[in-house]
C-alpha cells in the first residue's frame, strides 16, 4: 500500500497539463470538424453534432467572450473545452493507447448499471444517455466528471465527459480504481430522475434518530457518497481501496502528508476522508462474495491507522471513531438496499454487485500482471470486463516488490486490447455493450471433462 500511495503522489506532483487549449476559434472550428468520422455512430448525432452546431452558433466574437468570463475554466467555457478536448484527443491519437483503455474504463463501468442485460426488471434510464467520453487535462482537479444533465443543459449533448490528470496515462494506478466514483457514480446517479434525491431522505431518515447528529450531514453529501458506493458495487473491494490510497497520495502531494483527512468542514460536499473510508468498509462487507469480510477488514484497519486515536471533527463537531463506524454501516446498508421508487422498486446492489465469480476472475488476472504473457489470457476473454482488470492490477500491485510501472502498462495494453472489441466502437450504433446480449430459453450446462 506504502509503494501505490507513493506512486499515486509522484503522478499528483507531476503537474503534467496535457494538450493545449484549443483557444483559437477559426482553428478549434476546423479540427472539430474534420473530426466527425472518428466517433462511433452512436456518438455522431449525439454528441458530436450538436458540439458543432453550438460552437458554430457561438462565432469567434461570442467564444472569446466565454472563455473570458470563465478564466479558471470552471464553468460554461471549462465545459464547452472539455467536451471539445474529448472529441479531439479521440480524433488526433492523444496518447492513444491509453485514451483508449481509459474509454474502456468509462464505457464498461456505464455497461454495468445502464445497459439493458443489467437492468432487467428496471425501465431504462430516463435520460437515456451514453457512456461519458473522455479527456485528459486538468492535473490540479484530479479525475472529474461534468455529468450529461450539465453536458445536456447548456451543450444539448446526452452523454457526459470524465477527466484524467494526464499524467495518469503512465504513472499514479489508483487515479484508475478511483473512476468508478465519477464513471459509475455521478453520471449514473443522473441517470434517473429523483434517484438521488430519494437517496437522501432514505438516509436521513434511517439515521434521524439513531445518528441525529450526522443524519443531516450525510444526507446532504448523498451525491459523493452515493458515488462511492456504485463505484465499489461495480469494482468491488479495490474500488475502495483506490479510494483510500488515491486520497492518500493527494495529501502527500500538497502537503499534508501520507493520511486520510480527519475534518468534515461544513463547506466540502465530500463526507470527510475518513467517513468515507469506513463508508467503503462497510459497503464491501455488504457484497456478495465470500471473502468480503476479509477486504472490509482490510480497509477499515488502513482507516483505523490514519485516525490513530486522534479526533474525527465534521463541521467542528468532535465525533467518536465507533460513531463514524456505525454511522457509515447504516449508510452503506441503505444505499445497497433501498428499493427506490426511481428504479421501480429495485436496490442498487440488485442491479450491480460483486460475486465469487468476479473476484476469482481478478485473482487470476492479477497473477497474469505479475508473471503471464502481456495480452489477456485466451479463455479469459469471453467475460473480462475492464473492471475486472483495474481491480486486478490494484490487487497485483498490493504484492510487495511489484513493478507498478510495468504493472499499469501491461493493464492499458489489456484494456486497449477490449476497447478494440467494444461493438459500441464499431460502425453499429451500440449504446452498450452489455445491449447486444441474447435472451436465451434455457442456459447450457456442460459436463466437466
């Protein structure tokens, strides 16, 4: 764990700011438009065309004014340049390779709760939205996503981008186990309508009278906190663990050192850094694979470690360490169970968990990091997703001595390997890949030779 956190600041401390900004209106104009052919057809009228039609409705005069009225680029212009950076990084082969893995990443994590093999017995999303597309840029902000209710609101676009440091292309492994909060948490929390807020008052009300003093304040962080719990129920264990070690590798890089942060100030939507830890604890002792009390034992000792017996204070109110625990057990259990009204009457760990069968998959997985050929074992292909081999790589780089570097590139060329399979980057218009799925009348069952 000492080695990924170290990696996770070395890649934070990097500053590396990725591809310049495409400031020039007459020029931006010209490569957005000869970029059209190199999105997938689900993306075409989607995203692409009305990115064009709103950047030409703009003109030179109009788009200059934007992006002086946004100089920290946190707003409309940070997010008309983003969504541009995700179709010109695609278009020009920005760091190719891994733009590619890091689709498959976004794409899969999407496929997991929005495609229709997942979400049987639940109407689509209300939105009906696309897999995110992606960027890199942006190093001071860390991964980041501008969800498609942003994305549709002011673009008329109907997929989201997420954002990766870019030195996250090479270096800093558990930035990758940390996309599943932005990828399978923001951008599906919007993807139906009222979830969220329905969310918010179920945890209000199960802690209101046991946990009066943090009903309100978790209740009011739902969107953050909801995020991590579909980021573990899609990854499993070692999308907490990214949690802890990325947070960790962060504070190192400014200054505070190699700890999870103690203080919820009332100004931060996020639940403090700890909260959070023993919130992923508690999520993963709710999957259903067996050896989950083993992992949540695992990161709620590393949570135990950085508290070290000092304060936990959420908006200047000293909590006890058992407080934060049962608070967060009491969270995890709504959110992985609740029946919301929003997906007719189904939890959220019904549409996505973590089984025997994922976690044998990654064991396997992470042993071919470590030691197997450099592509994907053959008879693990046909049901590898790109979850699968995140978690892996995260579990290869806990061995002690692992060479992290050549760990993540192994897993980008994996991945690439997948993207290049994808059907949703094909010439078919396929939403996700999880779409294409037969319904069969009976399943097979071979004897064992």
């Amino acid at each position: 764990m000492p080695a990924l956190v170290e990696d996770a600041r070395d890649a934070a401390l990097m500053g590396e700011p990725g591809p310049r900004e495409p400031s020039n209106y007459q020029e931006l104009f010209s490569r957005l438009s000869a970029a059209r052919d190199t999105l997938p057809g689900a993306y075409r009228d989607t995203f692409y065309q009305p990115l064009l039609n709103k950047l030409g409705e703009l003109g030179a005069t109009r788009f200059a004014q934007l992006l002086q009225q946004d100089p920290r680029r946190t707003g409309v212009a940070g997010l008309l340049l983003d969504a541009t950076h995700a179709v010109l990084q695609n278009a020009e082969r920005y760091e190719f390779l891994a733009t590619d893995a890091f689709q498959e990443v976004v794409s899969d994590l999407f496929d997991g709760f929005l495609s229709a093999e997942s979400r049987r017995g639940v109407s689509p999303p209300d939105l009906g939205i696309l897999p995110p597309l992606v960027k890199w840029g942006s190093p001071d902000s860390g991964p980041y996503t501008w969800p498609v209710d942003a994305t549709s609101s002011v673009l008329g676009l109907m997929a989201g981008v997420v954002s990766l440091p870019p030195a996250n292309a090479h270096q800093g492994l558990l930035a990758w186990a940390a996309l599943p909060h932005e990828a399978a948490g923001h951008d599906i929390l919007d993807a139906d309508s009222g979830l969220s807020a329905e969310l918010s008052n179920a945890v209000h009300d199960k802690l209101k009278d046991t946990y009066p003093s943090l009903a309100t304040y978790w209740a009011d962080r739902i969107d953050e906190t909801a995020a991590d719990v579909l980021g573990i129920l899609n990854m499993g264990p070692t999308s907490g663990i990214g949690l802890l070690g990325y947070f960790r590798g962060l504070n190192a890089a400014w200054g505070g050192g190699p700890v999870l942060r103690r203080d919820g100030p009332s100004d931060d939507s996020h639940p403090a850094d700890v909260l959070r830890g023993y919130l992923a604890a508690a999520t993963v002792d709710k999957l259903l694979f067996a050896n989950r009390a083993h992992w949540a034992g695992f990161i709620e000792r590393e949570v135990d470690a950085d508290v070290n017996g000092q304060r936990i204070v959420v908006e200047g109110v000293s909590v006890s360490r058992e407080l934060a625990k049962h608070s967060a057990g009491a969270v995890a259990e709504v959110l992985v169970t609740h029946r919301a009204a929003a997906l007719e009457g189904h939890a959220l760990g019904q549409i996505q968990n973590w089984r025997d069968t994922d976690e044998a998959r990654v064991q396997r997985l992470a042993r071919g990091l470590l030691h197997g050929p450099p592509g994907l074992p053959t008879d693990l292909i046909e049901g590898t997703y790109a979850a699968h081999l995140v978690a892996a790589a995260v579990v290869s780089g806990l061995t002690p001595g692992a060479d992290l570097s050549a760990l993540q590139s192994r897993m980008l060329r994996q991945l690439k390997q997948m993207h290049d399979a994808n059907p949703v980057w094909s010439s078919l218009v396929v939403a996700y890949r999880g779409n294409a799925v037969p319904h069969r009348i009976y399943r097979p069952q071979r004897s064992a030779v």
